[in-house]
C-alpha cells in the first residue's frame, strides 16, 4: 500500500526502528526490494536518481513503482532523490513520486533554504519534502570517487543551525553528514555519533542517513535510537547485483541467451540485500 513517506517512517520510529531505502534504477529491483519487504512484513522506500527522473522513461519507471507501491502489502513509498532542479521535482510529483528529497546541500546556507522553500511552494503541503544540512562526499550514482574516507572529506551538519533551518524549512525529514559518504569508503567508516546525537536533540523531525552501504551492521543498528528514521542504499545494492550477473552470464549465453533465468538471479541478489537489511534495521 503506498503510504506517506514521513507516516511510514515515524511509525518505525515509534516501535525502535529505521526504514530502508533503496536506489532503483530498474523496475526488477524494485520488485525484489518489495518482495523481500512483503515477507518480512515492514514497509520500505523506493528511490528514484534525478538523473532518471530526468528522462522520459525515468518518468515511466517513476509510474511503475507507484502501481508496485499501490499493490503492495506493506507501506512503500516513492521517492525522488537529491533533487536540485524543480521543474524535475514537479514532473517526478506528476508521474508518481509521493516525496522528495530538495537536496541544496552543496549550495550556501541561505539558497538551501531558498531552493527548499521554492519546491515547497512549487510542489505543495502533499508532497513530503526532506531537506539535506552538511555536504556528503561521493556521488550516489558512482561507487567510486576521489577520496571518500568519511570525516575527513564531508562536510558535517553543523547541529548549531539545525533549528533553524528546520523552521524556515519546514521540511518533514532532514538528511545529515555525519562521517557518511556516497559510494564505497577508504578504509573503515568514521561515523561521529556524537554529532548525530546532539543534532538528534535539537529536532523533532525524523533524520536521514544517506550513504549507508558499507556501514558495518553493529554500528546501523544505533541510528534509531537518534532518531534516524530513514537510511539510504545504493552501492551494495548495485554492486551486488553486477557481481551476480558477471558470474552467471558465461552460463545464461551458453543456455541459448537465457536472459529469464539471468533476471532470475538479479531479483535474488537484490532480494536477498533488502531482507538483510531490513532485518538489520527492524527492531
């Protein structure tokens, strides 16, 4: 059942528990993110790249899953991601996306808010709006980058203008920098809990983990407790399922082009990651 995406994760919250999103840039993910979602009985977030939504069949896609959410028998949301242009916001709204994440994170303080007011205004009181404070390293698209060590390259959410960002905002979610970075870390994330925490204590409204592929799961499981509703995934997603197709495609050509039985395999690499991680956030 396609549910509003700040109703669904403040109802995990209230029980201990985050809500995983997953980056789907094919419709087959997107059904095994469901699949695996309807068999642990939790709801989850399909997110959608701007760089998908910006095309005529992104726009498409964004049409599919909202009927996969509508048809599903838990909540699931649809979201678009890091957005910075709002005329893709709006089309994205038009084809189904329920949420949107106004991302001015790479912009001074004062446009943020600007950018995140105007698609408020574009987009109305419906459309949940997240909002992004601090800048994350890497591209979300890419699991490769320049240096993504975590702390050393991000820019931290400074917790000090979160109160007010939230007010002039009135974003329903707020995503933050606390050490995570897009794409897959140099060595061991560097996490600072302590700013997570004292962020978490100036907010009311539920915050966003982005760049949580690679995060080890004994450190995930802390997010809830500081009031992270929502965690991103993207790159474990993705490298997952081209590992699996590397390794079966030599069979599936040699059994006449079997390309049904080659989905076969991409379906149960991605199933297998959204159980895993639900599993990991559900408490």
């Amino acid at each position: 059942m396609r549910t509003r995406l700040d109703h669904l994760v403040t109802s995990a919250l209230q029980h201990g528990s985050a809500v995983p999103a997953f980056t789907c840039y094919d419709f087959t993910t997107a059904m095994a993110v469901v699949a695996a979602a309807e068999e642990a009985g939790r709801g989850a977030i399909l997110l959608v790249a701007p760089k998908t939504a910006a095309t005529p069949n992104g726009l498409r896609l964004i049409g599919a899953l909202r009927g996969l959410a509508d048809a599903a028998s838990v909540p699931v949301a649809v979201q678009l991601d890091h957005a910075t242009d709002l005329q893709v916001m709006a089309d994205a709204v038009a084809a189904g996306a329920d949420s949107v994440l106004a991302d001015g994170s790479a912009l001074p303080y004062e446009d943020n808010i600007a950018l995140v007011r105007g698609a408020r205004s574009l987009l109305g009181p419906d459309v949940v709006l997240e909002a992004e404070l601090g800048g994350l390293a890497g591209d979300e698209d890419r699991a490769f980058g320049a240096d993504q060590s975590g702390v050393a390259v991000a820019g931290l959410t400074d917790s000090a203008l979160v109160e007010d960002f939230v007010s002039r905002t009135g974003a329903e979610l707020l995503a933050v920098a606390v050490g995570n970075v897009h794409g897959k870390y140099k060595g061991e994330p560097q996490l600072r809990w302590d700013v997570l925490q004292d962020i978490a204590v100036r907010t009311h409204i539920p915050l966003v983990l982005h760049g949580a592929s690679g995060i080890p799961a004994e450190e995930l499981v802390k997010a809830a407790a500081m009031n992270v509703g929502k965690v991103n995934f993207n790159t474990e997603l993705r490298t997952g399922v081209l590992a699996t197709l590397q390794d079966q495609l030599p069979g599936h050509r040699s059994d006449g082009e079997n390309l049904q039985g080659l989905l076969g395999h991409w379906n149960s690499s991605a199933r297998t990651f959204a159980a895993q991680t639900l599993a990991t956030l559900t408490r």
